[in-house]
C-alpha cells in the first residue's frame, strides 16, 4: 500500500494553491494586477514558510512503497518523494526566487502604451506558480520518474510565459525555440531514464545507486552509459549548457524580461539541482561515466559561450550568453568526478557543496542583474547595450546595483560574492586534483571580464547628451552610434525614469544587499 | 596598536564612499583627501612601538598584527600584520596617494570629477596597503584583486585618446595574471592545508612536494611576473601609462607595480623556497633581459610618459635580479630598489605630467629649452633623471649596485655574466635619461616649450614634488632609513631559501 504524508506534501500543496489562489483572484478582479500579484506573492512567501517548518522537522517521506522483507527500511530508500533538510533549502530557494520575480514583474504587467500591450496579469501570475510548484516538487524528489515530472512541470509553464509578449514575434519564435529544443532534450533525458530502468530494474535513486554498485557488469555495459550520457544530456538542457544551449539567447531576447529573469535563474536553478541529484545520489557508482561528461559540457560551455557573449550588442542577449558560460562553472566542480582522485567522499562532497555555493551566488548576482535592466527599461524589452550609455550619471543607486551585479558575476571585488563563487569553484576543482579544469576556469574568467568590462565602462561612461556634446577629445564616444542610441534611450528612458515601481526598487534593492551581504559573511 | 592595521584600511575605504556620496564636488574632495592623510599618518604611526614577536621561530615576524577568522569553509582568515619588508612599501603607498589626492585638489579644473577620481585613488590604496599587509594567502589575493577594476576606471574614464583600449588591456593581462595567483594560490592552500603566511614560511615548504612547489611558484611567478611587470609580459604597462591620467600614472609605477616584486618575495620565496631555489637561474635571466630590453627601447622612444614607463620596466628588472640572487644581499637590493623606483619614478611622472600640461604634448621632438623657459621646472627634472639612472647619493644607486653585488656574489658563471650584462643594462639606463635631459632641457627653445605661459613652479606643485624630492636624497644619503628596519625580516627570509 501506498503510505501518503501530506505533511511531508505541504510545501507543494500550498505552491500549487498558489497558482489556483492567482486564478481565482483574476477571476474575483480581473486584470488587476494588485490584487493578483498580491496573492502570489502571498503564496510564494507561504512555500517558503511551509518548506521551512517541514524542513526543520525529522525528515519524511511520501508516496512510499511498502518496505521489502518486513524490514523498516529508511524513508529515503523506497519513497518518490522525500522532505529532507536539502529538499527544504531548495524549496525555499524557489519559492524566495518566485517572490523576487513577481516583484520584478510589476512594469510588464502595467497597462503601458497602446502599442505595448501589458502582459496578462492572470496568466502570468498562475503559470509562474505553477512553474514554483515543479521546482518545489523537484527539490523533494528521490526517483527518476518524480524527477522528471517535476522538471517537466517547472518548464511547461514557461512555453507560456514567454510567448505571453502579445503581437510580438520574438517572444513566440523565442517560446517556439524553447519549446522544441525543450521536447527534444526532454525526451532524450526520459529515454536516458528508460534506459537506465532497463538495466538496473529501479526507479529509486538509491535504488539504482545499490544496482549499480552491487553488479560490476551492470556498471560496465555500454548501455548504462549511452543511458548516463543520455540522461545527463537531457537535463543539461535545462542549465543551458553546450549542446542545447542554443535555445537560451533567443528565448531570453524573446521572452518578457521578468521572464527571462525567472528562466536564468529558477529554471537554472531547477536544471542544477536535478543533474546533482542524478549524477551524485543515483549515477553515485557511475561516476567514471557521468564525470568525463560533466566535465567535457563544463568545459565546453564556458568556453563557447564566453567567446560568443563578446560579440553581443544587445543587453538581454549578453547577459543570456553570461548565463550559459555561468552554468559552465556551475558545473566545473562536478567535472573533478572524471578523475579518480575527485571520486572519494570528501572530493564529493566539497564538489557538490561548491555547485551549490556557486548556484546561489550566481543566482542572486544574476537576479540583481536582471533586476536592474528591468527598473532601468520598465515594460520595454532589454535594447541595445549602447541605450545604457551614462545610466550611472542619471541613476546613480541603480546604476551602482547594476555595476555591482555585473563585477559581482566577472567574480571581481568589489562583488565579493562573486569573487569567493570563483575561489569556492576552483579549490573544488583543485581540491579533486582536477587542475587543467581551474585553469581552463580562470582563462574563461579572464575572457569573461572582457564583455563585462565592455557593459562597465557604458554604464559609467558619459550620457548621451554629454556625449554628444563632448566629441571632440574624447574622441573614442565618437566610434559608437551614438546618435541612435541617444534618439532611442532619449524617448525610452524617461518613459521608464520617476515611475519605477516600488516592488521592483523592493525586489531589487532586496536582492543587492544580500548580495552584499553574503559577499562579506559566505 | 594592531587597530592601526584596521585604520590603514578603512579610513579609505570611508574617505572613498563619503567622496562618493558627498554631492558637493569640492567637499567631497576635500574629504576624501582627508581620509588620504589620516591614512598617511596611521601608516607612520604603525612604525613605532614595535614589537618582536612570534618567537624566534618565524621567517615573519610581524611587529603588530591581528588575526580573525572570516571564511572558515575556505581557510579563510583575515590575518593582518606589518613587518620591515612591507612597512617601507606600506608608507610609500599611503605618501604616495596623498599627493596624488593633493595634486588632484589643485588639478580639479581640468580634469572634473575630481571627487571621483579620489574616491578611486583610495580604493586602489586600500588594495595596495591590503596586499602588503595581508598575512594570509586567500587574503592577499583578494585585495590583490581589488586594485583592479578601480584602475581600470581611473585609466578608462581620466586616460588620453587612447584609453579604452589601454584601460582593457591592462585589466585583462592583470586578471590573466591573477586568476593564475588564485590557481596557484589555491594550490597551496589546498596541499599544504594552511593558507597562513606565517605558518606557511616557518614551515620552510616542507608541507609541499617538490613538484606541488615548481608548478605553485611557476603560477605565482607568472602572475607577479605580470604585474611587476616582466620581460616578455610587460607590453600592458607602456600603453596604460602612456594613456593614464598623471596620478594615475603615479600610482601604477610608483606602487601598484611593486605589488608585483613585493609578493614574489614574500609569497613566492618565502612560502615555496625549494623551488624558487631551482628556478632562481630563469628569473635571473629574465630579469637581466627585462634590464636590457628595456634599456634598448628606451633609447628609441619619442615619447616623454612612454620612456618613463619603458625605464621601469629596466628598474624592475633590476629589483627582480635582487630577488633572483637568493642572498641576504638581494633581497636587500630588491627592497630598496622598490622604494627607491616608487619615489624616483612617482616624482618623474609628475614632472611629466607638468610638462605635458604646460606644453600638451609629450612629444620629445616637439620639446627642448625648458631649461630657458622654465629652469625650475628643469632643475627638478634633471635631478629626477639622475636620480633614475642611480647617481650614488642619490636613492637609485643603492639598489641597482647592491643588485649587482649580490649577483656576483653568487660566484657562478651563469650569475657573474648575469651581473655584467646588468652593470652594461645600468650604463645604457644612463645613457637614454640623458638623452632624454638633453632633448627636453636643452638646446634652443621649440615653439611648443616657447608657448608656455607659466613657467614658475605653482605652490600646489611644490608641496607634492618637494616630499619626494627629499626622499629621493634622503634614502640615496642615508640608506639604512630603509635598511634598518628590513635587515631582520630579510636575514629570516634569507635563511629559509638558503637552507
């Protein structure tokens, strides 16, 4: 019999009663976004608070098999669905980055101009819960099954989400990309799971953890590891690493900026912690496997993107291109499991907690980031990076956020958090013996600096109007369009200057002191 | 008296963000100048009272220090401690920034934003001053990476036409430098389990395999190799310096640079001595080339910031042939060379920057007569350039002779050649300052020297060379001001690599 803890299921009862909370509010006031954006926010800030509680309590476990041979075996081994202390600190993860997004959302939900429809408030809030909900279900699940599900739920949504942009042909060929390249990696990763069921007979995490370390043949057959590569490869969709990572640039630029936002760093998020969950708890025996091909995509992805991102003159773009070469490190720590000597249990578990450290890190640097660009554009997508000329002169606090954001991500002080996110990967790579992956990490660092140098010195360069004025000896102003981006950010910018909304100066002011923060006491 | 320590740096770090926040430009300034001096005092003040602990143990003995842990998960300790070896670089730093502070206060008009400027000048102190007195490994290299983005900006944004492009170069070698420090940096932390300096000398490497030490000082000679900067990685520092505002210029030759040879000492040498042994012969022998090369191209140059900017690549050179001997002697030399090529060049680049100013141009061809239009302006520039070429009495001497003792000192052919080619390297050093005296002062005036309006020497002028002026006689009379407190912290030194 199937033993049910609905406590254990709280945190995703109350993320699912979110989306129904954001549905009924849209129908009880429809289209106002107050009220609606209230009540998500509400429910979000309840996951966090119902994950919380269950997490500091014993760890237990749903939707579990009754245990073989009359043994009471521990919760983790035989349920789909364990609510342990890391699944809380995930959950509470999502449904913090849910909330810093609903907050960001404000201006794209705002009625702006008759040629800028504003984004339906309703939709937009339920699909946004609806995808919290998939990733709260993701950080409590312990069989593959469950995993994907989950995974699955935290992307359908966003199909949505970023075709939401009405009348705007970027957003549905950037849903359109997404979707595709989302259907094929997730049925790649699906037919990796079928694959690996065939060969060890389990579903269970620990399951296929005990089946492959007990049966050397069962570790050495080719299938179990096109399975692993296949598996991994699909998930690796998720974080927008290497192989399908080219869907991200698009679907970013497509997408609503929040959404983007949202898709950078929860779906991110998402994609991280299912690769850690596979490849650490169930491919644990697997690892000469699964090593060799984090490493390589680790590898890869940094390097590609970081090289592409230089040539980016669009914002979104870039901080899309930024996002997938950060994936690249996120993963870096796991490529040490390649080598022998990264295999032991401390290598293991210093690799794992890097990844993490890391993904948090990475996450509020790039909610700051994202954050910015949304308080400085309003309802109008990224633009051209040329229409944040002398942003810091006219919006000094904003403009220092957004600097810091960005030196905070080229992992440089004064983003401290930053810099210790690039030491914190590469003693784990280090620490592995893996010492071409931390200096392959600290060439793309250097590469990396050279785009965000580039975004710096625009945002702390002289506004257009002083530009324009000025050419002459500061002949190097004169190079650029100027006289586009001056036109541009001249009608753009004041639309969006003086009415910032208060939740996204909240969000974003929010999101820079923690990283502030977390970067003087990691 | 280790609250001093704290003082050094957050008295910039709160004169850079009340510069920042302060709307008024000339308030602003005169606070962040405050800050400056405060900081210059707390600096002196560190000097006295010294205490000589640690035991007879310790290659590094600080006189005062204060030791918190910040980061456990990552050995991180914020370990701070002022020794002989980083108390002169420490001082030289806080001086030099405070002229820098006061020069801007009187160059306000023509650069703007002055305010800003300031407030970047301390951020690039407190990444100085941090780097000299961080005792511990993660520590140093953090505040190794503060000096850069704030450079970055000074050069970027105060620079001449060409800045941008210089400003990125100078950023990404630097970076390429330091994230090969933090790799190597991390490298011993990892195997020898402890990123404390202290621990880390007095353990003589010993915790270190021999290879685990050739591939760490390979990575950190290579990031300080960049920085100081070395033959062949030194083609970031003519274009920065070219490009670079005067005090701008100032900072980077006058310390920043020596963030380079300071940890090569302290952290290559002291914590990896069975390598920095083995390869001492490859240092030796780029250092001796850095000397000629830049010797050479000095003599071609056109350029008044440019030659400035070659000739450091040759006093560096000689400050590295210091360290590369391994002796008591050299790293003497090493030592006072710093010094002597921080107030020496500092002074030179200022004097630059007063010439460029007058005239606007830096063209040595369009130069010449300044010696009739403006003798004083002359006298100060010909003192500085002889002080450069190491006139003895004068501060340059002590460590570019002493260079060469200890070279010879070793009694090995590779080291006696080496010594020669340095001496010749010190006589064609010679020879490109007096080529360049002699086109900028003397013969008949040219049009652009003709056209200079105020040929006095202006009171804010004054006030920031004269204190250089002295130093320069002070240090080349009296040597022993800087020998006396470093000949401990260096005979331990000495003593850990000649095991």
């Amino acid at each position: 019999m199937t033993r049910i803890d609905n406590i254990a299921l709280l945190p995703a009862y109350v993320a699912a009663g979110t989306a129904v909370l954001a549905f009924l509010a849209d129908m009880v006031a429809p289209g106002r976004r107050g009220p609606i954006m209230g009540m998500t926010a509400l429910g979000a800030a309840g996951t966090a608070v119902a994950a919380w509680l269950v997490g500091t309590g014993a760890t237990r476990g749903s939707f579990c098999a009754p245990a073989g041979g009359g043994v009471a075996a521990s919760p983790t081994a035989t349920c789909s669905l364990v609510a342990d202390r890391s699944g809380a600190l995930i959950a509470v993860l999502f449904a913090l980055l849910t909330l810093g997004v609903v907050g960001l959302s404000a201006p794209a939900l705002r009625s702006g101009r008759p040629d800028r429809p504003p984004l339906p408030a309703g939709e937009y809030c339920f699909l946004l819960a609806c995808s919290m909900t998939g990733g709260v279900v993701l950080g409590y699940s312990h069989d593959l099954i469950t995993l994907l599900v989950s995974v699955e739920t935290l992307t359908l949504p966003l199909y949505g989400l970023v075709a939401l942009r009405r009348r705007s042909i970027a957003s549905a060929e950037g849903a359109m990309v997404f979707f595709v390249v989302s259907v094929v990696s997730g049925a790649v990763a699906l037919l990796g799971a079928a694959l690996l069921y065939a060969v060890t007979g389990a579903l269970y995490f620990d399951g296929i953890a005990a089946a492959l370390a007990g049966s050397a043949r069962a570790r050495d057959l080719p299938l179990t590891h096109v399975a692993v590569v296949l598996l991994l490869g699909g998930l690796a969709f998720k974080v927008a690493a290497v192989p399908f990572h080219a869907w991200a640039p698009a679907t970013y630029d497509g997408a609503p900026t929040p959404v983007a936002a949202y898709l950078s760093t929860a779906s991110k998020v998402g994609g991280v912690i299912a690769i850690l969950y596979v490849s650490v708890r169930a491919l644990g025996p697997s690892l000469p496997v699964a090593g060799p091909v984090l490493a390589a995509v680790a590898v890869l992805t940094m390097t590609i993107a970081n090289l592409v991102a230089l040539r980016q003159d669009r914002m979104v773009r870039l901080l899309a291109w930024s996002s997938v070469a950060q994936a690249g490190y996120i993963l870096a720590p796991l490529g040490v499991f390649a080598l022998a000597g990264g295999r032991t249990a401390g290598a293991v578990r210093e690799a794992v907690a890097a990844t993490i450290a890391y993904t948090v890190f990475y996450v509020v640097l790039e909610l700051a980031a994202f954050g910015s660009v949304i308080a400085w554009r309003g309802a109008a997508d990224g633009g051209r990076i040329a229409d944040y000329r002398g942003l810091a002169r006219r919006a000094p606090w904003l403009g220092a956020a957004f600097v810091l954001a960005l030196v905070g991500l080229a992992g440089l002080p004064p983003g401290l958090a930053g810099l210790f996110a690039k030491i914190v990967i590469i003693r784990a790579a280090g620490a592995g013996g893996a010492w071409w992956l931390a200096i392959v990490i600290a060439v793309n660092a250097v590469i990396g600096l050279a785009y965000y140098a580039r975004v710096v010195a625009v945002l702390l360069g002289p506004t257009p109007d002083a530009a324009a004025g000025a050419v002459g000896p500061g002949g190097d102003v004169a190079g650029d369009p100027v006289g586009a981006g001056a036109g541009r950010a001249g009608d753009a910018a004041p639309v969006a200057r003086g009415r910032t909304a208060p939740s996204v100066v909240v969000a974003l002011a929010v999101v820079t002191v923690l990283g502030l923060v977390i970067g003087f006491a990691p | 008296m280790s609250w001093l320590l704290v003082a050094v740096l957050a008295l910039p770090a709160l004169g850079a963000l009340a510069a920042t926040l302060i709307r008024a430009e000339r308030a602003g300034q005169a606070v962040g100048t405050l800050a400056a001096a405060l900081a210059f005092l707390a600096s002196l003040a560190l000097g006295l009272r010294r205490a000589q602990g640690g035991g007879p143990c310790c290659a590094i003995r600080p006189w005062h220090q204060l030791d918190y842990s910040w980061v456990p998960g990552l050995d991180l300790r914020f370990h701070l401690g002022v020794d002989g070896i980083s108390y002169p670089l420490l001082v030289l730093t806080t001086l030099l920034t405070l002229l820098c502070c006061l020069y801007t206060l009187w160059r306000v008009e023509d650069l703007g934003r002055g305010r800003l400027l300031i407030a970047l000048l301390l951020a690039v102190e407190i990444g100085i001053a941090g780097t000299f007195l961080a005792l511990d490994l993660v520590l140093f290299f953090i505040f190794f990476e503060v000096v850069l983005l704030p450079m970055y900006a000074v050069i970027a944004f105060w620079g001449g036409p060409d800045r941008r492009r210089a400003a990125l170069k100078f950023v990404l070698y630097t970076l390429f430098g330091s994230v090969l420090l933090l790799v190597g940096v991390v490298l011993i932390v990892v195997r020898a389990g402890t990123g404390d300096l202290v621990a880390l000398s007095a353990g003589r490497g010993a915790a270190l395999s021999s290879g685990t030490q050739l591939a760490a000082f390979t990575l950190l000679g290579l990031a300080f190799a960049v920085k100081s900067p070395l033959w062949p990685l030194h083609t970031w520092l003519p274009d920065a310096h070219t490009e670079a505002p005067t005090v701008g210029s100032v900072v980077l030759a006058g310390v920043l640079l020596k963030m380079g040879t300071y940890g090569l000492l302290r952290v290559a040498v002291g914590t990896l001595p069975d390598a920095a042994r083995r390869l001492s012969g490859v240092l030796g022998v780029l250092a001796v080339a850095a000397i000629l090369v830049g010797a050479l191209v000095c003599l071609a140059q056109t350029e008044l910031k440019r030659l400035i900017a070659y000739s450091s690549v040759g006093h560096m050179g000689f400050v590295l042939l210091g360290i590369a001997t391994m002796t008591a002697t050299g790293f003497t030399a090493a030592l006072v060379g710093n010094v002597a090529h921080g107030i020496i060049t500092g002074l030179l680049f200022l004097l630059a920057g007063a010439v460029k100013h007058r005239t606007n141009t830096g063209d040595l061809a369009d130069l010449g007569g300044l010696r009739e239009r403006s003798p004083a302006l002359a006298g100060v520039l010909g003192f500085a350039a002889l002080a450069s070429l190491g006139l003895p009495g004068l501060a340059g001497f002590w460590g570019e002779a002493f260079a060469v003792v200890a070279s010879l000192g070793r009694h090995q052919a590779l080291w006696t050649v080496l010594a020669v080619l340095a001496a010749i390297g010190g006589a064609l050093t010679a020879a490109y300052f007096l080529r360049m005296l002699r086109r900028v002062t003397h013969g008949p005036a040219s049009a652009a020297v003709a056209g200079i309006d105020a040929p006095g020497v202006r009171g804010a002028e004054i006030v920031t060379w004269s204190p250089l002026v002295g130093l320069a006689l002070a240090v080349g009379l009296v040597p022993t001001l800087v020998l006396a407190v470093a000949s401990t912290p260096v005979q331990a030194l000495a003593s850990v690599v000649g095991r």
